[in-house]
C-alpha cells in the first residue's frame, strides 16, 4: 500500500458535491499537487485529511491506518500538519515563540509551565531544552537566525511566510499540507519558495501536498499532479501530462 492514500473520497454541502470520488496515492517524500480553478474542492480535500470535515465516504490512510474518524489534534499527532492560505502565525508573539508552539503536540507538560506542578522540574528543563533544539535547528535551516527574537507581526510577507512553513516543520510531520503558499508572492519569491519547499522535503524527509495555482510554479515542483474541477478528477500524472490535458487547459484559460 501507498505511505499516504485517499480512495474514493466524498463530501456533499446541501446539494452540492463538493468532493466527488476523489482518489489518490502519494510516495514517502513526494511532492503531490493539486490544482483546479476556485471552487473545484481543493481546500476541502485538506480539510478532510485534516479532520475538520468528515468525508460521506471514503478513506484516508497514513501508513496503513485509516485517519478518517479522528479528530484534528490526532491527525496532526499522527504526523499530518498543516498551513493555511491566509497566514495565521501570532503577530505579537517572536518568530521563536512562534515555532515553539508548532512544538506543543509533542509537549507532554504543556507549553505554559504546567510540568512545574504536576512534573518534577529538571524532567519539564531537559524537555524544554530538546524542544528548543529542534526548532533552533530550523530556525537555522530556513535562515530566519537574524529575526529569530522580532515579533513575526513586523516581519516582510515573505519571512512570515518561512516561519508558517517552520511552525509546521517544528511539528516534524510525516506529511505537510501546503495550501497556497505562493500566495500574493512575487515571481522571485516564489521561485525562492519553490527552492525552500523542495530543500524542506530533502532535509526533512517530509511528503509534501501542494495545494496550487501557479503553473509554473507546478510544473516546477511536483512529481505528480491531480487536476480538478468541480468536485471530480479530470485527470492525475506526472505535471507536463497533466498540463497538455484538454480540460485543464480549457479550466486554466476560463474558456
Ligand atoms: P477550492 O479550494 O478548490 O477553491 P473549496 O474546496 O474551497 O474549493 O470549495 C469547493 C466547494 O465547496 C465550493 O463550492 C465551496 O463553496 C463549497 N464549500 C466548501 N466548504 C463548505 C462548507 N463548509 N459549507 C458549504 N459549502 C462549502
């Protein structure tokens, strides 16, 4: 079986089929995308995997074990982390306050002090330490040393837009759910984007779904693509397969 499958997937809203029998497989450390124009179900398809919706049908399986039924906070548990279109990072908190509370699933005490109490002190130190050790090798790794103690409020759109990416590899997920992050990018940031992300899948051994509109930016990063339009598959492969399509040119052009 796949590290990660999604098999026969279905979500309706009143009448509407939002997602309609969507299937997929995805390998350990590939970059899956997935395009279509607004409204086509890209968005729920993470938000099923994610456990915010529960699918009509269907099923979502990590390495042989089926996410479908658990709730968010399991999923993200079970390795499954997330970033979202609009950033929502803590603006009045620091870039390191910020990945640490990517930390915080992996936090047996809490990211308040709880271990104080109820913990003994020098067990709540030492973890607190290794913590800080795996999100300073990140911080490290995205270059974000300079900002590392600014509130991520004053940071330049694109450098929020690298501590998003480290809150969730601060999560030291199996698999990342990227959703739109070249948004109200430049064609420069974004190639930097593109390098960041295919750098994040090497270093981190991380299998990585894209959620995307930039053509190029596609073309570029995936190893496979699914396109969609409204609610179904029109047709999944590898990315130049993908674009010569018919359809997808016909739904890229808005004909
Ligand atoms: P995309 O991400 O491809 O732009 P979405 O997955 O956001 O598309 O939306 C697919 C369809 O499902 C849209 O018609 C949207 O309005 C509808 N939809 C998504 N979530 C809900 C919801 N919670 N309630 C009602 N309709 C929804």
């Amino acid at each position: 079986m796949a590290f990660f499958n999604v098999a026969h997937l279905h979500i309706s809203f009143g009448g509407l089929k939002a997602v309609n029998n969507i299937s997929f497989d995805v390998q350990r450390n590939e970059i899956f995308s997935i395009i279509g124009p607004n409204g086509s179900g890209k968005t729920t398809i993470f938000n099923l995997i994610s456990g915010i919706y529960r699918p009509d049908e269907g099923r979502i399986v990590l390495e042989g074990e089926n996410m479908v039924g658990k709730t968010p906070d399991r999923i993200a548990r079970k390795g499954i982390a997330r970033t979202f279109q609009n950033i929502e990072l803590f603006a009045n908190a620091t870039v390191m306050d910020n990945l640490m509370l990517g930390r915080h699933i992996h936090m047996r005490t809490g990211i308040f002090g709880g271990a104080f109490m109820f913990g003994s002190r020098s067990r709540a130190a030492r973890e607190e330490v290794a913590h800080r050790e795996k999100v300073e090798r990140i911080i490290d790794f995205l270059e974000l040393q300079s900002v590392r103690d600014q509130f991520v409020g004053g940071l330049a759109y694109g450098k929020r837009k690298l501590v998003e990416l480290g809150r969730a590899l601060a999560m030291e997920p199996k698999v990342m759910l990227l959703d739109e992050p070249s948004a109200g990018m430049n064609t420069e940031e974004k190639d930097d984007l593109t390098i960041w992300i295919k750098d994040i899948r090497d270093d981190f051994q991380v299998t990585i779904l894209l959620i995307e509109h930039d053509m190029n930016m596609i073309m570029g990063i995936s190893d496979r693509v699914l396109a969609m339009n409204q609610g179904r598959e029109i047709i999944q492969g590898a990315p130049g397969e993908v674009q010569r399509h018919p359809e997808v040119i016909k739904a890229y052009l808005g004909e």
